[in-house]
C-alpha cells in the first residue's frame, strides 16, 4: 500500500510544516481524508436508499423462484434493468474506502519516511537498533523509534547515529494536548484514557450507523454482533500500540459519527426512497400510455407481450391452484376444459388489469382459441 501511501505522505506532510505538531497534523489529516471519502459516502448512501426500495420485490422474485435459480437470477436482473440499478453499486464506494484507509494508515504509522524524510539506509539503521533492544515492533517500528530516542533511559542505544538525525527526531514534536503519542498506555497512566476513548467511540460509531443507516434491519444481528466486537477489538489493539494509533481511531470514529448524521440530514433514506418510488410511478405510468398508444396502432388488439403474460399467468394459476375438496373436484369434473380455461384466464385478466390500472374486458370465445 505503499503506492497510495506516498500521495497521503505529502499530504500529512504539508499539514506539519504548518502546525509543527504531530497530534494536530493528524487530527486534521484525518479530517481531510474523511473529506475525500465524502463523494463516495454520499453514493452509498443513495445506493442503500434505493435498495429499501427494491428488497420487497426482490423478496418477491427470491420467493417466487425459489426453486429455479436461473429463472430467479434472470427475473432480478430484468428488475435492475427496468429501473438502473447496479446491485454492486453500493459495494465499490466501501471497497475504495477500504484500499485507501490502508494507504492512511500506512502514513501514521511511518512519521519518521513522511514527515521528516529520512532516507531509507537511515530508518533502516534506526529500526535494527529498536529491533536489538525491543525485538521487532512489525508495523510500528517508526513510532517505537520515535518512543526510543525521545526517552531518556533509551537515547544510548543510538550512539552510532548521527546527531543531526538524532536532534531531528527529538525536536519532533509527538504530542497532543500534553500525551506524548509514542507511548504505549497501561491501566495505571493516564494515557489510560485513550484506549477507552478508541472503545467508546467505536461502540457509538456502530450504534449511529445501525440506527441510521438504510437497509441495517436485514442485517440487524451481525450488526448488533459486530457492535460489541468491534469497540472490544479496538480496546485492546489500543493497549498495544503507541497513542497515535488509538487517536487516529478516536477521531475516525467521531468524524464517522458526524458523518452519518449529516448524511442521514442532508440524504434522508425516507425522503429519497419515496422521491424514488414517485420516479418509478412516472415510469410505470408512461409505460402505460406507451402500452395504449401501441394498442391503438394494433387495432385495438391486444399486444403480442400481453397475450404471453396472460399464458403465463395462466400456467402460473394452474399451478398454483391447490387441492379442491371432493366436492369441489366433482364440480369441476361437469365443466368443460373450455369453462376451466376460461375461468383461469378471467382471473389472470384481472391481475393484469389491477397490475396495469388497466380496464378488465371480459374473455371472450375468440380469447381461448
């Protein structure tokens, strides 16, 4: 991630050189990149919204075509055609969130290649020393660097680096707010507080989100699973990781809770769910008139699309036509097939009428020829 990394790097880079503070640099980087992420938030928004809209029918056909997976796959896709809905449009925006979050954290976790721009044979130099004496730190070798040369009792250990790399690395400042942000926290400090804050926050952020955002209701288990996993999850990385790691968290997530507030103000699902139910009765409504005009032109004679619905429909109620008491077999053993046929189309007619706001026109001889 290295590749998306370096552009933020610039970024958090420039930040510095204005504030000279690395706690005020990242809270406001990371406000910066929620203000990239926005656009596409908006679009998943209006991506859940809409969804609202089609789960009943999907529902519908899911149910209908339970046991033909082929003809229920091409029915949802008529479904998404009919009305221009990419099922996978909702995804790509959280897909592209979750490359570029990994570019972020790549940032904050490498201060001493992104904002003080050492070379690489010196961070390499740096780290080996942190690795001999603490063992190796994975992802937070940098931050431990930065813990090492600003604590007294460690300094020594860097006596084979220059000094001009070592004064850098102490001026730096790695504050916020009075935290030194390359300590890790214990319970009997401070800095205790900020675990829990990562924790808080993230239990709020999960909770903001299933109550306000569409489409949550279908997956209101694992969300409410994930609900306490996740701040739990977040409580004890934080307790293992250097400050600036968990800050990072605590404003993500508070920039999270804002963000999902202001969404759910400014594209509220309800208003654009039935602003996309009115489209689609406009849409329903100019087929309709199409649908006549077409009539017209055909003599007043039922279209070609109309009869297949109708034999459709009438296959659909015969198989759906359940078990008749015997004395209703007995009924229908004195009618003829052509009363049967005729009474099955009459209620398809029908359904199609009430479907279409057409007018019901009675089946006629010439209809079941």
């Amino acid at each position: 991630m290295s590749i998306i990394g370096y552009p933020f790097g610039w970024i958090m880079w420039a930040i510095y050189q204005l504030v000279n503070n690395y706690g005020v640099a990242l809270v406001l980087f990371t406000i910066f990149f929620r203000l990239i992420l926005f656009p596409l938030s908006i679009k998943q928004q209006k991506s859940s919204a809409k969804m609202q809209v089609f789960q009943p029918k999907i529902q519908e056909i899911q149910k209908k075509y339970a046991n033909n997976k082929e003809k229920q796959q091409e029915e949802l896709m008529k479904l998404y055609e009919a009305h221009g809905y990419n099922p996978m449009g909702g995804c790509l925006p959280s897909i592209i969130q979750i490359v570029l979050l990994f570019g972020v954290i790549y940032v904050v976790y490498e201060p001493l290649t992104h904002i003080l721009r050492l070379d690489n044979e010196t961070i390499t130099a740096l780290t080996d020393i942190v690795t001999a004496n603490l063992g190796s730190q994975g992802v937070y070798n940098q931050l431990a660097v930065i813990s090492a040369i600003q604590n007294p009792e460690q300094i020594g250990w860097f006596s084979s680096i220059s000094q001009d790399v070592i004064s850098q690395i102490q001026n730096f400042d790695y504050t916020l707010f009075g935290f030194y942000l390359g300590s890790v926290p214990t319970w009997n400090s401070i800095l205790v507080l900020i675990p829990i804050l990562s924790g808080v926050t993230s239990f709020a952020t999960s909770l903001v989100s299933m109550k306000l955002t569409p489409g949550m209701d279908q997956q209101k288990g694992m969300m409410k699973g994930m609900m306490y996993v996740m701040p739990l999850f977040s409580l004890w990385i934080a307790f293992s990781v250097p400050c600036g790691v968990a800050v990072y968290w605590i404003v993500g997530n508070l920039l999270a809770i804002v963000q999902t507030i202001v969404l759910n103000k400014c594209y509220s699902p309800a208003k654009y769910k039935a602003e996309y139910e009115e489209q689609m009765k406009r849409i329903e409504e100019q087929k309709k008139t199409e649908r006549e005009e077409r009539r017209k032109r055909n003599g007043g004679k039922k279209l070609p699309e109309e009869i297949e619905e109708e034999k459709a429909a009438l296959a659909e109620a015969k198989r759906k036509e359940p078990a008749t008491p015997d004395a209703d077999k007995a009924a229908e053993a004195y009618m003829t097939s052509k009363e049967l046929n005729r009474k099955r189309l009459a209620e398809a007619r029908k359904r199609d009428a009430e479907k279409y706001g057409d007018e019901y026109v009675e089946v006629t001889d010439q209809d079941l020829m």
